[in-house]
C-alpha cells in the first residue's frame, strides 16, 4: 500500500482490443529495444573482458534458442524453421567476427561494437532490391536484440514460462508470442503497436483476457513489478493507481465479472427487442477452432470467417485440399446455421510472407483483399474453389471484401462462373444456390450501392475500414487515431443509405466491424434500420442484452434525431445518455466509463 | 573446384534455403564461396549468402575447395536441383 502512495498514478490510453478489467503486476515482456552503452575501452583487461562478455552472450543467446525451439507448442511448430535461421544468423561472421574485430581494432565495448555491425548489415541489406529477401534484416535485428539483452545481464524469457497471474506488457507481439500467451497464466496484455483490427490483437480476442494495443510507448514507462490496471473496454491504462482508483476498479472488476456471467447464462435467449422485432446476432471467427469455443456465447451462425489464418500461419501457401477441408469441417459444424466466408483479404496490416508482395508507400490504398485476389488469381481460383466445394456441406454464403465497383463483381463473376463449370463437368457437387455477398466498405461502394445491389444477394458493411476510407485516417496512426468516429455523421449516413437501398433492393445486409460490438452503437444501428449484425462472440452476451432492452420504434426515433446532430461528440453525448436511461446498469458497472 | 548452379526454386534464395546452404556446408571440412555477377560471398555465412540477393533463375558459380569437396559438390547439386526441398 504505502509503495502504491510513493508512486505517482499515470494514465494512458490506447486501442481497447478485448473487454474486461485486469488488475496485477506488470511483466515487461523485454521485446523493446534493448539499451545501448556507448563506451570506450581504455585498457587490455577491458577489451579482453568485452570480447570474453560478447561470446558469453552469444552463447547463452544460442542455449535460449535451443531452448525455444525445443519447447515451441504444436500448433507453432512450423515455425521452427525461424530459430533456425536465427542460430545461423547468431553464427555468421557477418555479425560475431566483425563484433569482435570491432571490440579489438576500434576498442570500443561489446554492445556499440554489435550495434555496428548490426547497422553494417543493415546498410548491405539496405541496398537488396528483393523486398522479401531485404526485410530478413528483421531477422538479424532480433537476433541482434536478443544478444544485446543477454550482454546487459538480464535474460529474456519465453511468454510460455511466465506461471504467475501477470499483465504482459510488450512492444509489440507476434502471432507466435499471442499464441504463447494462451498457454501462460497471464491475465491481460497490452502492448505499444497494433490496432484494433491487426492480427495479433484479433488473435488476442480469442484469449478472452482484457487486451489493450497502440499504446505506443508504454513498455518504456512501466516497470516489472508495477500495479497496473487494464480496462478492456475503455483501453485505458492506469500505473502504480492511488488507493481510490485501485478500491473503484476492483469493485468494477467483480462487478463486471458477475455481470458478465449473468448475462452469458442469458445469452441463448434471442435477441427480440422491447416491442417484439427479431434481430440476428452472428459471430466473427478467425480459425476453426473458435466455431467450438463460442458456443457459449450463441450466436446464430458466423457472420464473417475471415480466412487468412491459413495464409499467414503456414510458410507455404495452403493447398486447395487443406483450404476445403478448413472450410467444410467448419460449415459443418455450424450447420444448420448459415456461415459467411469471406475470401482472402489479404495486404495492409496483413502480409504473408509466401505472397512476395512489393512494399508499398500506402499498403491500405494498395495491393490488398480482392485487388490482389484479381490480381493472383490463381491463388483466388484455388481458394473460391475450396469454398464452392464446402458449400455441399452446409449454408455458406461467400463475402468479397473491398469492392469497389461493378467492374469487381464482372470479374469475380466471370471466375464463379469458370469454377462452377469445372467442377459440374467434374461432377463434384456442390450447392448451385449460393449466396453471394460484398462487403461495403470502400466509400465508392456506399455511392454505387443502388447498382451494386443489382448484381450481388447481400450486403455486408464493413465499418473497420469504411470508417478509416471515409474519414481519410489512417488507423494505425497514432497522430490522427482520435478521428477514428464511429459515432461521425458522415458514417452513420453511410450505413444508413446502405441499408435503405438493400431494403429497397430486396437483398440482405448485415454490418460486421467491430461498431457493433460497442453498446453504444447497437440502439444507433437499430435505429437506422439493420437487422443483422456480426460482432466478436464474446460481444454477444451484452449486445443482446442490450437489444433486448431496447424498443425499436424508440431507437427509430432517436436516430431521427441523431441525423440532425452535427458532430460525432454530440452524438456520442445523446446515445450515452438514452443508454443511461435504457440500461442503467451498464453505467453503474464502468461500461460507458470513457 | 567450380561449378555452375541455377536457382530454380520459386522463393530464390531466401533465409531458409540460404539455411540449407549453410547447414550442408557444415557437414563438410572444403570451404564454399558463392560467386554472382563477380560479387563473391562466403557460403558458410547465411547473411551473405542472402545479400548476393538470387530470384528464382539466377545463375551463381560455387567454387568449392578442400579434402572432401567432390562429395559436397554432389549434395550441394541435388539441394539446388531439388529446388532446397521446396514446392516449385
């Protein structure tokens, strides 16, 4: 307690990636930039004492890689081809003799004389056209930092030994790291990159620990040992708390608790708001492993199978057979509730390393999702085969993100009709009435919706990036992130002009972004008409209870005032205030706290 | 001893095969060097065999000297007719 008062409270606040509130000590987990000491060696014993300290090091770094890779779990194992390269980077003279040669010709200590080399290379690298090959400088950097780690004394674990309920904290995480997360005792993570929708922290959700990411320089302000509260919803992060704060998050923490558990026990009942309207509620789901996991939380179907797991975890490209069996166990396991693939999406914040794709100034206005499908179409044609395939096995809709315009759906169209045709000729079965749907989330797609609704069956709106294209902010940048409004104006017309032309239209539409997983946003989307929604399952339980204590003729009226607001803060102001009406409770338990 | 190898693979040489490069090397007492367009590296070196920077066509010369550098010119022709192992 008194070493709580010595301490001063800091706040900060990031990208809230996964609910709940996490109190404990914080492990830094040391993926950070190690330190440099820039010295010069003034005698013999001192350079004999560097050289002796730099081979130490690299002998410990090789046992830990040992280590590392003799420990990795099943489901990474793959990978193991990684720490591989990593011990021959840690043997090659490019890196250790010229340490060395540094160390004894420029006498200067083991650390700035690694760090030379490591530019030297970098400089080589540098100038590798191969984009692939250029950026194994990575790599090197790791192999780097983990020397630089051991020289300084301090070891560096792996995430799987951490057995205490602790609060990770890290620069950032690699897929590999999240998964060892999952077989830690940690009880949240937060890091200083990633947004809301990048991979490791989609991944994180799957955890079911509150994760906060994009805190950008956290890791360098905490302390191991620090008293740290992560609220999840909020994605705020508080160090070393004075006592009234530590007293007010734990009570909100075994409130939230019990409250989450009694609206979980109630969450198979469906979703029909206060004056008997029934709305679908569906899961987004990232591997087929999560179709079991979220039983718990009922959702009726899956809403969007994002498919680049399979793409990013392997170092190959899957094969049409592994895709068709990914998918058909899945459609499987769901049926008789419908499930929505989403073909590949792929490029922005998710590179595979098997697509050598260029390095692109703005990779979100680049080569990514169906542009790069159309692109490399037979990577598309094996993937839209696999899916076609798996359609015998269930009710499968397929979704193509970004699209653009009708010239897009020309195409895909012109592909369906090949694969069909091969496959009928093959006579290979498969369902010949499947649902063919586009995600709406490129502003074009918003303007073209009356035209675009004459050539597809549904509608899926994508708000992740239909916000950041609408708004022209790039989520990932910290400087302008705070622009990043579900609650603007421009947005909420969008959505709702889209909806009324799928109505019109006679054609379904859903919306998928992570908006509405936000208790606040459910009476907004209500309001303007939609029906269907897909969130994160964890979401489910409190976004039906929230539909359920809602009335729709009353969210219809609500949202009619809404369109005369003019900023996003007054509309943010107006809902959080209907919502303190509809459901106090939320408000009582730090749901809205913000 | 010398000889002319083609990178036929689809990934070129990239840090797993570069991998393989090395790890045959260390089976072996002769010494390997990898020649590019007169860039000459040390094949017992993965980082410098990745900045020789080969795509998938490149024509590289390996020159092989030591006790036991017929044997290893064998393997190291297979490794790179055998595409390092990798799907083509």
């Amino acid at each position: 307690m008194t070493k709580r008062q010595n301490k001063n409270q800091l706040k900060l606040t990031g990208i809230a990636v996964s609910s709940g509130i996490a109190i404990g000590k914080v492990r830094v987990i040391e993926r950070t930039k190690a330190r440099i000491t820039y010295q010069y060696l003034i005698n013999n014993d001192q350079i004999k004492q560097n050289v002796q300290r730099f081979k130490d090091a690299l002998n410990t770094t090789e046992n830990q890689l040992i280590t590392l890779k003799n420990h990795m779990p099943d489901i990474i194992k793959e990978h193991g081809f990684i720490i591989d390269s990593h011990l021959m980077i840690l043997k090659d003279s490019m890196l250790t003799e010229s340490t060395i040669n540094r160390i004894l010709d420029e006498k200067i200590g083991a650390e700035w004389a690694l760090k030379q080399s490591l530019e030297e290379i970098r400089q080589i690298f540098n100038q590798i056209e191969d984009e692939y090959i250029s950026s194994r400088i990575n790599d090197v950097e790791n192999v780097t930092e983990r020397i630089l780690w051991n020289l300084s004394g301090e070891t560096q674990e792996s995430l799987t030994n951490i057995k205490d309920p602790v609060i990770i904290a890290a620069h950032d995480l690699s897929p590999a790291d999240t998964t060892e997360i999952n077989i830690s005792k940690a009880i949240a993570f937060i890091t200083d990159m990633g947004g809301r929708t990048s991979h490791s922290a989609i991944m994180a959700q799957s955890l079911q620990i509150p994760v906060v990411v994009g805190l950008e320089s956290a890791t360098k302000q905490l302390k191991d040992g620090d008293l740290l509260i992560v609220n999840g919803n909020t994605g705020e992060i508080i160090v070393n708390p004075d006592n009234n704060t530590f007293i007010y998050y734990q009570e909100k923490k075994k409130e939230q608790e019990e409250y989450k558990s009694t609206i979980t026990k109630s969450s198979h009942l469906p979703a029909i708001t206060l004056d008997g309207h029934k709305i679908t509620v569906r899961a987004n789901i990232e591997f087929k492993e999560e179709v079991v996991a979220i039983r718990n939380f009922t959702p009726e179907g899956i809403g969007l199978y994002r498919t680049e797991y399979l793409y990013l975890w392997n170092n190959k490209l899957p094969s049409e057979e592994e895709l068709f069996e990914d998918y058909r166990k899945v459609t499987e396991t769901i049926s008789p509730a419908i499930i929505n693939i989403r073909t590949l999406d792929l490029g922005a914040d998710k590179i595979s390393s098997n697509l050598r794709m260029p390095k692109e100034k703005n990779p979100a206005l680049g080569l990514r999702a169906i542009r790069l499908c159309l692109k490399e179409q037979q990577i598309f044609k094996n993937q839209l085969r696999a899916i076609i395939r798996a359609s015998n096995y269930g009710r499968l809709q397929i979704i193509f993100p970004m699209i653009s315009g009708i010239q897009e759906i020309l195409d895909i169209k012109d592909i369906i009709t090949q694969i069909t045709e091969e496959l009928t000729s093959k006579k290979i079965t498969f369902d010949s009435n499947i649902k063919y749907g586009i995600m709406i989330e490129v502003p074009s797609a918003v303007i073209m919706a009356e035209d675009l609704a004459k050539h597809v069956d549904f509608f899926s709106i994508g708000t992740n990036d239909l916000i950041q294209y609408a708004l022209a902010i790039d989520r990932e940048n910290k400087n302008v992130a705070y622009m990043y409004q579900p609650f603007h104006p421009a947005i909420l017309r969008m959505i709702h002009h889209v909806v009324k032309v799928a109505k019109d239209a006679r054609i379904g539409v859903s919306l998928c972004g992570e908006m509405c997983g936000d208790p606040l946003c459910i009476p907004i989307l209500l309001g303007l008409g939609l029906k269907e929604f897909s969130m994160h399952a964890m979401a489910i339980p409190l976004i039906k209870k929230i539909i359920r204590s809602t009335s729709l003729k009353e969210a219809t009226t609500d949202f009619d005032n809404i369109l005369k607001l003019d900023t996003a803060k007054e509309i943010r102001l107006y809902i959080l205030n209907r919502m303190k009406h509809l459901l106090p409770e939320l408000q009582e338990k730090g749901y809205l706290d913000h | 001893m010398q000889i002319n190898l083609t990178v036929t693979n689809k990934l070129g040489l990239h840090a797993r095969a570069a991998g393989k490069i090395v790890e045959l090397g260390k089976q072996y007492q002769s010494k390997l060097t990898l020649k590019k367009n007169n860039i000459e590296v040390d094949g017992s070196s993965i980082l410098s065999i990745l900045t020789l920077s080969c795509p998938k066509g490149t024509k590289i010369q390996a020159t092989i000297t030591g006790e036991d550098s017929p044997e290893m010119i064998e393997k190291l022709k297979d490794l790179f007719s055998n595409k390092f192992g990798e799907p083509s």
